[in-house]
C-alpha cells in the first residue's frame, strides 16, 4: 500500500516539476525576445535619427518604404544601417520585423517616432483586450 502512495506522490512531483520547467523555459524565451526587440528598437530609433539628420525628415510610407528609405532609396540615396539592422531583421518582403517575425508599425510626428510590435501573439490588439501583449515604443 505504501509504496503505491510513493509512487502515485513521485509521479505528481514528476507531473508538477515538469509543468513548472515548461513554464519557466517559456518565461525565459519571451524575456529573451522582449530584449532584443527593445534593442532592436533603440537601434531603430537610432537610424531614422540619423536618417532625419542626413535628409531632413522622416522617411515616409509604411513600414517597407521605410525599410527601402533606410537602405538608400532615398532622395540623397543616404544608406542608414545601425546595429541590430545589420542582422537583417527583415522579412521576405523586406519589411522591418520583430523578433516573433511580425513586421513592425512605424508612425512619425513632427517630434519624433512611434514603433508598435505585436508582440508574442503576433496579432496586433486594442487596449480592451485582456490579454494583450503588444510593445508601444516612442523616442
């Protein structure tokens, strides 16, 4: 009898620490991902500055004219490539991406840039939904 309670106890601890790993593997993945996407970001924002700076205003269009702006197809052919736009985080339209593989929304003002991911679920949401998980950058 007791040795069916050990096992029926060691097969519980087994189940538990099994679902706290798988747990604890995804937090660690989607921390990994948030990082580089706030790197990734930084170098964003560092390029369009110096983008600003060279031709005198924002790129303009969406995320893939900006992409294509950034890479010299610009009024000046100005190449702006900084840090993390070396790995070629793009995808196969040449659009701008997150590190879920979400091309990325850019917006301009006169003030500056707003960069919205979104996110691990991938699916861009409003702030009514409970579970929303999209990243908002602005410099």
């Amino acid at each position: 009898m007791m040795r069916k309670i050990f096992l029926a106890i060691g097969i519980i601890t087994i189940a538990l620490g099994t679902v706290w790993a798988a747990r604890a593997w995804n937090t660690l993945r989607v921390n990994a991902r948030t990082a580089q996407f706030n790197n990734d970001v930084e170098d964003l924002f560092t390029a369009l500055q110096k983008y600003k700076d060279r031709v005198g205003s924002y790129p303009t269009g969406g995320n893939l004219e900006v992409s294509k702006a950034l890479q010299g197809n610009n009024s000046k052919n100005v190449i702006v490539i900084v840090g993390s736009a070396k790995k070629n985080n793009v995808n196969e339209k040449g659009e701008i991406i997150d590190p879920w593989g979400t091309p990325l929304r850019i917006y301009f003002s006169d003030t500056g840039v707003l960069i919205r991911s979104a996110g691990p679920n991938r699916r861009f949401d409003d702030s009514t939904v409970m579970d929303a998980d999209d990243f908002i950058r602005s410099n």
